[in-house]
C-alpha cells in the first residue's frame, strides 16, 4: 500500500451538545439539555477526526474563570549587567 499525504489539512473545533432523560416528583419524564463535548481536530479527506475532547461545561467554567481575571503583569528581565570588578 502506497503513502498517502493530505495537503491542506484543516484544524476545527466543534460542540456536540448531549441532554439527560429525568424523572420529575410526579413520575412524569423530561428531557434536560446538557452542555456536551467540546472537540478540537481535523479534517482528512473531507472526514471530521477528533483529536483533542473536553467537557464542554469545563470548557465553560475555565473560559468564565478566565474572564473574570486580569492577565498577570509582564515580568521585568533580570539585569544582564555584570557584576563590577
């Protein structure tokens, strides 16, 4: 079997949302949507490969802690000046 090379392979991101069958006090059934997974991957030859899955409500929860913070300030170089003699 010959190589194959994919030239112009492309990185997506992407969300499958998932959703939970509950049970109410009356014994009545619901549907209950639920954040899902979050994938990041490629394309190849036109199929969708996830390489990378996250919880998309972590995914959610980091993004908001990171909001909500201020970047922390550069830090300086340390002095490259030499010691004197």
């Amino acid at each position: 079997m010959s190589a194959l090379n994919f030239d112009n392979v492309q990185v997506v991101a992407w969300t499958e949302p998932d959703s939970s069958v509950e049970t109410a006090a009356d014994g009545s059934k619901f549907s209950v949507e639920l954040p899902g997974h979050f994938y990041v991957g490629v394309v190849v030859g036109g199929v969708r490969v996830p390489i990378y899955e996250k919880s998309a409500a972590g995914l959610l929860a980091d993004m908001a802690a990171v909001a909500g913070q201020t970047p922390p300030a550069p830090v300086a170089a340390p002095d490259q000046t030499p010691p004197a003699a």
